[in-house]
C-alpha cells in the first residue's frame, strides 16, 4: 500500500523567502502542497500562477487577514488534513502557530510567537529568566517617557515593541529627541495586521562598530529546531552601521574566533529556551560587548536573506529543512560552507532624495558572476525616504573568505552607481551621500 504524500501547506503573502523559491523546496519534499496567500499586501496571482504550473496537489486559497488565514486553514485541513503548516515571513508566525496549535500539528505555541513578536514581552522574559540582555523601560503613554529617560538614561535606544526591519528605531540622546521618536513612532503605519501600542527605551549597546576589525559589533546565530533538538548552523557577522540603526548587510560564516562563536551561541541558546520556541527557524541577534554576549533580539524565522545566503554558501536547503521541522523530522542534513556568501544593504540617508542614475540590473550581473541576484528598490526619476523604507537596493555575493566578500561588495556598490540628488543640491553618489 503506498503511503500517501504529506500535506503541506505554504502561508505567504508579505516578507520572508519568496514564495516561489519556497516552493521549489517544498515541493522537493512532497507532491501535495497547498498555499494560503493573504491578499492584504498585494495581488496574489503571480504566487497562483507559479503554483498551478508545478502541478502539485492540493489547493491555492487566499485570506484578508490574519484571522481569516486561520478559518481558511481550518477549512482546508477538514477537505485534505494537513500534516505540517510552514511559513518564513515574521507576518506570517502568528496563523501558522495557531494552525499548528489547534490541528496538533508539529510548531511552536501561540504564546511562544507572542513572545518572540513582542519585543517588550522578550525583555521581561529574559530579565526574569537571568539572560544577558540590554536594560530597558516600557513607555506605554508619553507621559512614561520621563520616568523610563531617568531609569534608563540618555543615550539610549527608543524602538516599537512589534516590528521588524529596524523601522523606527533611533538613537536617542536628549529628552526632546526621545519625545520626537515617541511621536513619530505613533504616527508610523506598520504592516503588522496585529497592534502592539507599546515601545522601548533601552541601554544603549554601542553595535557600531567592533573596534577597528573593520565589522560591527554584533553578530547573529542562525538555528533550526526540529523534533525536539536545537541545531545551531552558523554564526553571521554583520557590517559597521553608518546610517543609524539601518542594517548595512551580513556575511556568513563568521570571522570571529571559536570561542566568541561558542559564547554568541550559547546567548543564542539561552534566550531560545527561555521564550519556549521549539520548532523551525530561528534567528538571534547577538551584541558583542566588553561584558560578553548579550541578546538584542530573537526572531522565530529565518532572516529576510538566510535560505538563499544558506545555498550560496553551502549549497544547503535550508528552507527545505525548516519544511521537515514543520512535518516534525529532524534535518536530514547540516550545511559545510565553500565559501563566505555576503548581502548587501544599502541603507537611504536621512532626508527626502530623487534618484538620478543606476546602472541597470543586467549590466551590473553581467560584470560580476560572484552576483546570485541584484534587487534595486527604485529607478532612477524615483523619490525615496527612510520613513518608507530603509533601503535604496541590495545585492547577494559569494567570495572565497570575508575580505574578498568585503572587497567585491564595494566594486558591486560602485558598479551600482547610483546618485541621489536632494532639492536644491547637485547629485552625489548613494555611498557619499
């Protein structure tokens, strides 16, 4: 008797792994998956068209919101029972987790996502539970403000407890400029479905810059948890942050030495068990300081570039492997880098700006075969601000060690060549402006 095909099912619709590479690996797992894609973001029928031409069973389905991913979830399990629910988008986490809650399927618990979402409810986890992380005050009204500027002490960082991206996360040094990132923070939209009405004051940890190593100081440990185990793959490092808080890039693996890989590991570990995460990717991000590893954040997914930087890398399916531990298997197999695989960010400078020239897509990939994609986020004539988002393109290589990787990102970045011009000023390159 032939055992039927697991039943998947692909919740997408925002952010995260791009369906349609999600699929190729999931579809290497099994003949029977299904997507569930929230309209909420955008027109979902290039996602269905990709779908239906790969012939798989099951079903293309659509949902508003959030709530209603759940109905329509439930709906579908009821016509062809679902064997395992994944997701890679941080918008996504909370329908997943309640599928796999309420159907008894392999996951993480509500309350577990909850935490990880909620940047406030991590930091009072971790104080209770003795993980090293950053001080911090909540500031609910703004007339907390002051007592959490004299808890806390200025410079500090001011963030929105439910977001992603680093949207809206400033550095803050007088009490009027902490007011005006208050008041800024409750005038920005999020795409968050769910609301949080709560932001952060936080010690400052100087992630900058690690000294003179040419790095910033933090780092991020990438993890899978599958049946019961926590398998850390790789530690991450980042690059130096020169426009505030807007990240610059990440390659992989790390240059740091065992020990300091061992130490941001076992961080990592710590704040994992403590939120009670226990299934699928899981994404740590780690301050280096004088006093040792401390947790800026834990995300339950991976990092926006993770699975492609995975395969360019160590030709390693790691999105294929977060698949298994939503079906309840254990990873079949670990990654073994070739080679260091470094993205790219480049972040708007603080202003309202016009692109005046970029080299166009082809040219670029066509100059450098090391390239696995170039994504610019405009075109020239396009208007940018960091209110909108945080970055004007970003690009995805792989190099034989991380100085190469670094040499051949700025030869990438000056092929761009891309030049933003402020009102009433001449254009500059993007890197100088």
């Amino acid at each position: 008797m032939t055992t039927p095909a697991p039943h998947l099912l692909l919740i997408s619709g925002i952010g995260g792994h791009a369906p349609e590479d999600a699929l190729d690996s999931l579809a290497r797992l099994s003949t029977a998956v299904s997507v569930l894609h929230l309209s909420a973001w955008g027109d979902p029928e290039p996602v269905r068209a990709d779908w239906a031409r790969r012939g798989l069973d099951g079903e293309f389905l659509t949902a508003p919101d959030l709530d209603e991913a759940v109905t329509v979830g439930l709906a579908l399990h009821e016509r062809h029972a679902l064997s395992g629910v994944v997701t890679y988008s941080e918008l996504l986490l909370r329908p997943q987790a309640e599928l796999a809650e309420r159907l008894g399927l392999p996951g993480n618990t509500l309350a577990a996502v909850t935490v990880a979402q909620s940047k406030s409810l991590q930091r009072q986890v971790f104080a209770d539970q003795g993980v090293p992380s950053p001080r911090f005050a909540v500031v609910r009204e703004e007339r907390d403000l002051a007592a959490a500027a004299r808890e806390i002490g200025l410079p500090a960082v001011f963030k929105p407890s439910l977001g992603a991206g680093s949207q809206s996360v400033r550095l803050v040094t007088t009490y009027e400029e902490l007011l005006e990132a208050y008041r800024d923070g409750r005038a920005t939209v999020s795409a968050f479905l769910q609301e949080e009405d709560v932001f952060l004051l936080e010690e400052r940890l100087e992630l900058e810059a690690d000294g003179d190593t040419g790095w910033a100081a933090y780092c991020s440990v990438e993890s899978l948890l599958a049946a019961g185990e926590r398998h850390h793959l790789v530690v991450s490092d980042r690059l130096p942050l020169t426009h505030g808080y807007a990240e610059e890039g990440v390659s992989m693996p790390s240059r740091l030495d065992a020990g300091a890989q061992a130490a941001a590991v076992d961080c990592a570990d710590q704040a994992i068990r403590a939120i009670g995460l226990t299934t699928g990717a899981v994404h740590t991000e780690i301050a280096l300081t004088p006093q040792g590893p401390r947790v800026i954040e834990v995300n339950a997914r991976a990092g926006g570039p993770m699975p492609v930087m995975f395969e360019v890398g160590a030709d390693y399916d790691y999105a294929g492997q977060i698949a298994r531990s939503a079906l309840g298997l254990p990873p079949d197999t670990a990654p073994e880098f070739s080679r260091v695989a470094l993205l790219r960010m480049l972040p708007i400078p603080a202003g309202e700006w016009l692109v005046t020239a970029q080299t166009p897509t082809e040219e670029v990939l066509a100059d450098f075969p090391e390239l696995a994609y170039v994504a610019p986020r405009f075109r020239p004539g396009g208007q940018v601000s960091r209110n909108r988002t945080l970055h004007l393109a970003t690009f995805l290589l792989g190099a034989p060690t991380p100085g190469e990787a670094r040499a051949l990102a700025d030869r990438v970045e000056r092929a761009l060549g891309i030049e933003l011009e402020e009102a009433g000023a001449p254009p500059v390159p993007a890197r100088a402006a």
